[in-house]
C-alpha cells in the first residue's frame, strides 16, 4: 500500500511521468493540460528525470516531435486538451499508421467554437478512430494508474500502438483528491526497460518510417492496425491484472456497480460515474434495481464484454459527455447500443447528451435519468431515444 | 460625433491589474474616435490568448477564433466586404507562435488590414512559459535555467518580407501608441503593429521601468528613412539598451483586394448578379462537350 497523498488530477498525471522517466516529451500549454508539462518541466529542471523536454510552437509540432523521437526509439510522452488535440489531428493517424506507443494524457475539454475551456469528451471522441488506444479515468487516482498501464500495454509487442487516457477538464485536473502513488522503484520495474522495435538510431539497420504506400500494401498495413486493436484486448486485461497485483487496485475494459440483479443501468465514462454511484445508491435504498458501468476502454471498443454484462438489463441509458452532430446519438452510445444488437431479447438503450462545456451534472438530472429507465421498464416503450440533459431548451 | 462611449462593450475586462493590454485598448479606443469609424464597419479579428480577449471591450463586430488564426480570418472578411476595416489583435505566441506560417503568407498577400500585436514576451494566457519573443535567458517555470533558443524578430521578418506598413509601440506611449494605430488603420496594405506590452504577472523583466530606460522614438534619429528596406531592417535588429519605437518601413502598394478583378465593382453583397451572364459561359461549355 503505497501512501496517500494529496494532489490535482494534474500533477498526479505528472508524478506518473516523473516514475515512467521517458526519453522525450514534447508539449505546447494549452488550458486545462498546462499544469501537467509545466509540473513535469521542474521535474525535468531538477534532475529528477532524464527526459529530453521540447516545448514546441504548436501542437502539431509537439505530435510531430513526438513522432520523431518515438521512431528513434525513444519511450516518449505528452500531454494536451481540446483544440490541442485538434491541432494533433493528422499527426495522430502517424502515430499510429507508425506503430509508435506514444503515451499522451488527453485532459478532455470543450472544442472551440464558441471557446471553452472546461470539460466535455469531445476532443478524445474525436479522435476515436484515429488508431490510439483510449482509456478514460474517474478521478486522479485512476488517471495515475491508467498512465502507467498505458507504458506497459502501448509498448506491447503484440500491440505497439499509441495510448491517450483521458481526464475530464478542471473536474479532475484541477480537483485535489487523496489518492495513492506507487514508488519510484514499483513503477520503474512495472513499466520495464523499454525496447523500440526498428529505431532508426539504430545505424546498423537502417529502417524507413511512412514511405509511399499505395494500393499494394496500404489496405494491409491498414488491417495490421486493426489485428493490433484486437490483440490489445488481452494485453489490457494482462496489464491490468498486474497491477492489481501491485497496487490493489483492479482495472478492466469498465467497472460494474450494483449490475448483477439491475433490471436497469446507466453506463458513463468519466467523472460523472461517481455522482450516478451516489444516486444509484440512493434508487437503491429505494428498492429501485438500477446499477452502473463505467466504460473505461473505449479503443479498443469491448463489444463482447459489453454484451455478457449487460445482456440482462431492461433497460440501459448511455451517457455521452459529447455529441455526434447529425448521428443516431453520441458516440458511446451508438456502439453500446450497435454492441447490443446481437442479443435477443435486448435492453432497450437511450442516449443522453450532458455536460457540454462542464456543465454541472447533478444528483437530480441522474434521478431524471432513472426515472425515465423505470417508465420505459415499466410500458416497455422508449418516448425519447435521444434527450439533451443539462441543457436551457 | 462618435465619442469614445460609442465604443464601450460594458463587459468587465478579465486581465491582470497593471496589465498593458488597458493601454492598448485605451490607445485603440482614442484611434477610433480621432479617425470616427463607426463601430458597425469595424471588424475586430482575434485568437486565442489574453489579446484574444481584446474584441470583447470594444463595440463592434468581432469574431474570436482559435489560436494562431486570426489572420486567415481577417484576410477572408477582408476579401468578402472591403469597406470593413479590419483590425486584428493577438499576441506574440498567437501571431509569431502557433500562427506564424499565416504571419508570413499574409504579408505576401498585403491586404488591407491592420494586425496588432500584443507582445508582452511571454505566455499569458496559460501562465508564463517562454514566447517565441522571449529574450535568450528569460526564466520561466518551464525553462528554469533560461530561453535557449534565438527569439524571433517580427519587426525585421516583415520587413524582409517587404511588409507595406511595419511599425512597433509601446503601451507606457499611450499617445504615440495611438497616433501609431491610427496611422496603421488609415494605411493601405497590410500594418504590422508590434505593441511592447509588460506582463506585470508573468513577464517581471521586461517590466515598464526596463522598456523606459529604452524605448526612444525613430524620429530623433534625422537620418532615418522608412521607405529604405535595408535601413529599417538594420532599425528592426536594434534591441537590448535601446530599443527604437515609431514607423520602421513604409511601403505603399496594390492591395490584395486591389488586384482581384471581381471586387473591382465594389463589395460583392452590392454587386447584382446577372444571371444572363452565367447562362452564356454555360451554353458555351456545354458546346464543349
């Protein structure tokens, strides 16, 4: 049991990269993330770390460092939010297109326009099929221990893909929570030495990364991406199951509270897990079956895992902290509810949109929710397949 | 009579006490109402950034976009309705940073607009990491030991790049400082204002008391001439213990909107479309094939 500490989503995000120790890390300040590099640049200033730091002119130019030094071989990290992320765009398909495990913490923020600055998931959805691995985090805590996962899974042989992990905005970022950090050796040993496959320092073997790559192999190289995806799966659970082990704490592809006899269940990603965890508490005591997922891989998508844990439901809401213009709903949702097609009988699944912009989502709008679980339980129709919650209409 | 009251937003700045950016907007405000423009035919540009707040204090239209990429905007407007005047206000990182590939290419272009620059050296807006302006040395938490790299000159870029109007203020010279905005309005061509701006929170050495130990006005030098590019280029490298402030070069030429046959008659919204005219280039295409 490692010691409680005290610090912001933001500067745990920080001590993990400080314990991972990597070569390069090339960033560009951008509000919410800037804490994260700036904290890390005393860390680099003090000696405590070896990294080579980069403070680049753009994001674009920080990916692209990025890339560089990951295909030298060097084990390389970052960190970004928003209109950051945004900027990385076509530097992210490189990363992955590359086989580059590049690690970079995503503090999910609001895209401009109109600018805002807090937290939603609509930059890291964005980004969903841009070849990264994405896992997000309820609290400091978790974006702590997934950053570490992240090194080890990214670096797998049988995956070499980039990560990002996720923290909501100014909720976790800037929140000071109690949490655990494992010690400097704990991490050191977990993550291991890191060993670049082709790096092109390594002069002996000359190697080429992105070359032309037309209608002969690029449809293969395209489908080697999607075998990793698929073998990163294990690799998660592998690396999660690890880190149980030293650390205590358990991660999978998502957590279940109080699912197994829930007739009904909300699923979410992010912080907003700990205020349903409260309200499902209370339904509870109620009498009322509801339970909850947390979704915590969204790259790669648990479509069969999803199925066996909530294949039972009635009914289930999905909670999108983003919104999918002109789609059948939000992301999230669109997959859960694609991943549950297959069964028969299936839960009915609605879609809510909240919290654009960090807007609040309180213990009432999740009281909503269950409320409207419990009709559709009950008449066994759905009258509002979409609705926008938290949000003046 | 438009007085200065004309151009108040009443919204409640978001900047720090003692920070230059209540000159430039003060100096802005004294600009607009010597020159009279109302504020329905102004259009201001900004980024992202503490200039990109800019916009929010001043009555008119503005549009506040991402950072970097307010001149892309600009120029767009610009080429839309020529009779706005278009103003664009970012900063050092905003302008010469992430933006600094539009920077080049639209000095190439040389519309008509005016692009103020809030160079107060330094990061504000994410609090206090080096600029692309920030001196060899400057210390910040992000570069404890100092700026290794060269800082960039964007007086004597846009001069190599024979920008049409290059000038730089400074906001402890707020009448000068205005007379500067006015005169890179009322130019024809692309002006470059590069405002000296102190961060009082984030930047502590190149404070008000460090630019007034330096600045001093070109005109005191006799023999200066801005229409010689190799003079002001040689003006725009001057910096350290004096630092020159006023119009570096001047040199007047077509404007983009100037060279592009279709605005000849005027904005596009006033032109009548014909469809007479279409209909012709359509028969004779059609022929073609």
């Amino acid at each position: 049991m490692g010691k409680p500490v005290a610090m912001t989503g933001n500067i745990a995000v920080a001590n993990a990269m400080r314990q991972i120790n990597p070569d390069v890390c090339a960033a560009y300040p951008i509000t919410p993330s800037t804490e994260v590099m700036q904290q890390f640049a005393s860390f680099v200033a003090d000696g405590k770390v070896d990294t080579e730091l980069v403070t680049a002119e753009s994001e674009h130019s920080a990916m692209s460092a990025c890339i560089g030094a990951a295909a030298a071989g060097g084990r390389v990290m970052t960190a970004t939010s928003a209109n950051g992320l945004a900027l990385m765009w076509e530097m992210l398909y490189i990363a992955s297109g590359n086989r580059l495990p590049i690690v970079m913490t995503v503090v999910n923020r609001a895209l401009s326009a109109p600018i805002n600055i807090h937290g939603d998931h609509s930059d890291g959805m964005g980004a969903r099929d841009s070849g990264w691995i994405q896992i997000y985090s309820e609290n400091a805590q978790e974006a702590y221990d997934n950053l570490i996962q992240a090194v080890v899974i990214g670096q797998h042989r049988d995956v070499r893909l980039p990560v990002m992990v996720g923290m909501d905005g100014f909720i976790i970022s800037h929140s000071i929570e109690n949490l655990e950090l494992l010690s400097d050796q704990e991490v050191k040993d977990f993550i291991g030495e890191y060993l670049p496959l082709y790096p092109l320092l390594n002069i002996k073997q000359p190697v080429t990364y992105g070359p032309l790559d037309l209608q002969d192999y690029y449809s293969e190289h395209k489908r080697q991406q999607a075998e990793a995806m698929k073998l990163a799966k294990p690799v998660i659970l592998k690396v999660a199951q690890d880190f149980a082990a030293l650390s205590g704490r358990k991660y999978g592809f998502f957590e279940t509270y109080r699912l197994d006899d829930a007739e009904m269940a909300i699923l979410t990603l992010g912080s907003s897990a700990g205020t349903a965890r409260f309200v499902i508490d209370r339904a509870r005591e109620q009498g009322v079956k509801v339970g909850l997922i947390k979704l915590r891989v969204f790259r790669p998508f648990p479509m069969k895992e999803l199925q066996a844990a909530l294949g039972h439901l009635k009914a289930l809401a999905v909670m999108d902290r983003c919104d999918s213009f002109g789609a059948a709903g939000g992301p999230v949702f669109s997959e859960v509810r694609s991943a549950l097609y297959d069964l028969s009988p299936h839960p009915a699944v609605v879609n809510y949109i909240y919290g654009l912009g960090g807007r609040d989502l309180g213990i009432a709008h999740i009281e909503q929710v269950i409320r409207d679980l419990q009709e559709i339980r009950q008449t066994g129709c759905i009258r509002e397949l979409l609705t926008y919650l938290t949000v003046r209409e | 009579m438009l007085s200065r009251e004309e151009y108040h937003s009443g919204v409640k700045e978001a900047w720090c006490p003692g920070c230059g950016n209540f000159g430039i907007l003060n100096a802005e405000k004294r600009a607009l109402v010597e020159l009279q423009l109302a504020p329905e035919k102004i259009l201001i540009v900004s980024g992202i950034g503490q200039a990109g707040k800019f916009p929010h204090y001043l009555r008119c239209n503005f549009f506040n976009g991402l950072h970097g990429r307010a001149l892309p905007v600009a120029l767009a407007a610009k080429l839309a309705n020529p009779e706005l005047t278009v103003i664009v206000h970012n900063g050092d990182g905003d302008c010469y940073g992430e933006g600094g590939n539009h920077f080049i290419h639209t000095i190439r272009r040389n519309p008509d607009i005016t692009c103020i620059v809030h160079n107060n050296k330094v990061y504000g807006l994410t609090k206090g990491q080096a600029s692309p302006t920030s001196d060899k040395g400057f210390k910040t938490k992000v570069q404890p030991y100092g700026v290794i790299h060269e800082p960039l000159n964007p007086l004597a870029l846009a001069i190599s790049l024979d920008c049409s109007f290059v000038a730089r203020g400074y906001v402890g010279d707020l009448q000068f400082l205005a007379e500067l905005i006015k005169a890179g309005i009322q130019h024809k061509g692309f002006a470059l204002i590069d405002i000296l701006q102190p961060c009082p929170t984030f930047n502590r050495v190149n404070t008000f008391r460090w630019y007034e130990e330096r600045v001093y006005h070109l005109e005191e030098d006799r023999e200066f001439d801005p229409k010689n590019q190799l003079k002001a280029f040689h003006k725009a490298l001057e910096w350290g213990e004096r630092i020159p402030l006023g119009v570096f070069y001047l040199h007047p030429k077509p404007t983009m909107e100037e060279q592009i046959p279709a605005l000849a008659a005027g904005p596009l919204y006033r032109q009548k479309i014909q469809p007479s005219k279409v209909l012709d280039i359509m028969e004779e295409l059609s022929a073609l094939s």
